[in-house]
C-alpha cells in the first residue's frame, strides 16, 4: 500500500516537472547536447588516466564497506570511535573527494583546451535556469526511480526466498542516522552528503565516465554502463536499481543542459531530500528503507 501512495505522489509531481520541460526546446537541447558529448573522440586520450584514477578510487571504497560486511573488520570499529576521531575521518574524505575533483579537472580542460567553465559548461545555462531544470528533471525522474526500486524489492525478495538474503542499511544511511546526537558530526555528515558527494560523484561519472565510454563504446552502452555503475558504486543491493535509474537522470541533465551544474543541483535536490527523511524518520532509514 505504501509502495501504491509512493508511485502515486510520484507521479503527481512528475506532471509539474513535465509541464516545465514542455517550456524549453528539451529535443533540440538533447540533440546538441548529445553531439556535443561524443563529438571528439580524442578526448578519449586525456579522459583515460583521469577515468582510471577516479575509478581506483571508488573501488578501494567500495571494498571498504565490502569488507566490513561480510566480516573481514570488525562492525564495531566505526561504532568504537569518538565524535572527533569520526569527524577526522568525515574530513579526510571530503579533501579526498576534493582532490579527485580536480583530478577530474585538469585532463578535461587539457582535452578541451580551454578553461574549466569551457570543459564542463559552466557558462552554458545560467544559475537559475539551472536550478528550474534541475528541478524539474527530479520531478520527472520520482516515477522511474520509484519503478526501479520496486523491481530491487521483487529481486531482494526473490534472493531472501532462495538464499536467505537480509537486506542491510546503508553505511551512509547509518552513520548519518547515528550523527544526530552530535550537531559537529551531523553538520560534517549533511555537508559530505548534500555538498561533497554531489560535486565529487558528479564530477566523476558525468564529467568523466559519461564521455569516456559514450566515446569507446558507444553512445547507448556507455549511458548504461556509467549508469549502472554509479548504482553499484553505493554498496547497497535494494538500491542500485533506483540508484542507477537516477544516474540515468542526471546524465540526461548533463546532456540537455551540456553544464556539470545541473547535474550536481539534481544530485543535491535528491540527497538533501534523503537527508531530510533520514533525521525524520530514523527507524525507516536503519530498516534499510531509505539509501542514497
């Protein structure tokens, strides 16, 4: 019943964001933006060691949180710090992420030889256009994700019937849940996840990996498989689905827009809104209800 009310609210905002886009010239954006992605296919040269060095790193992430799952360290390490030394290790991510931010930064602009608003569009749409788009594609975007996350709850049923598969919370969804006795580490938990993650994550699958594999392996493929990654790269089986439906979203803001900004302002909308429900309704989001 909740999953019906879900679907149904989703799709009542959808109509608001599909009468926004019906204001802009959404087809021809989608064309120019499409030709604009896969159009020179040296860059490829210049994105690789830039799509290596980011994919590294997410994948020494990813086994990280894989570790801790199946058991290899110990689940109450995270548990046993204190509030400074969670802190310390909430700020060393986030310079991390900075850092392969610009990382990202210097190969594109090599590539496209100019500056950085040239390599990733920040001069294409202007602040508040930006902000309507985005708005407007997050809308449009609650049905499919909403659709997606039901088709992860059928295999996540499916798996605990066969294999007796439990569905865990999120290691992100936790912490976050856990920070709320300690407004430092909710300030830096809320500012990594509405802030830093949109920026660096952005930077990464749709600055890099979206022209990178639109470029090698096609325009289609490489959609998918970036899409999917970015769902698989959050270490959480109920939401790759939803989540790699919403990577999906944002490449088609990048795309239409032909600016980073959209995207990131997408991601930011989604993952503020997660964060609210987070702190208001904690026992949903350590059922594993909730991810992002």
């Amino acid at each position: 019943m909740a999953e019906l009310v879900q679907i149904s609210l989703s799709l009542i905002l959808a109509f608001f964001g599909v009468q926004i886009l019906r204001t802009i010239e959404w087809r021809a954006m989608w064309r120019r933006g499409r030709i604009q992605l896969v159009r020179r296919p040296t860059d490829t040269l210049f994105l690789l060691p830039a799509a290596l060095l980011v994919a590294g790193f997410f994948a020494i992430n990813m086994l990280g949180v894989m570790l801790l799952k199946i058991g290899v360290v110990p689940a109450d390490i995270m548990e046993n710090m204190s509030d400074a030394e969670m802190a310390q290790s909430i700020v060393f991510t986030m310079f991390m992420q900075i850092l392969f931010v610009f990382a990202c930064f210097f190969p594109m602009i090599s590539a496209r030889s100019g500056w950085a608003n040239r390599a990733y569009g920040f001069r294409e749409i202007r602040l508040q256009h930006a902000v309507v788009l985005a708005l407007a594609l997050i809308l449009v975007s609650l049905p499919l994700v909403a659709l997606a996350a039901l088709a992860n709850m059928g295999l996540v049923w499916i798996l605990n019937q066969t294999i007796g598969y439990e569905p865990g919370t999120q290691e992100a969804v936790r912490m976050l849940a856990d920070s709320a006795s300690s407004p430092m580490l909710a300030f830096l938990m809320v500012f990594t996840a509405v802030i830093g993650a949109p920026v660096s994550e952005e930077f990464t699958f749709r600055g890099v990996f979206l022209p990178f594999f639109c470029r090698t392996i096609g325009f289609w493929p490489g959609l998918v498989v970036v899409s999917l990654a970015f769902g698989i790269m959050h270490v959480h089986f109920p939401s790759i689905l939803p989540l790699s439906m919403l990577g999906a979203m944002f490449a088609v803001g990048y795309i239409l827009s032909r600016s980073i900004l959209v995207p990131i302002l997408m991601h930011l909308f989604f993952n503020g809104f997660n964060v609210l429900m987070i702190f208001l309704f904690p026992e949903q989001a350590t059922a594993g209800m909730i991810g992002f």
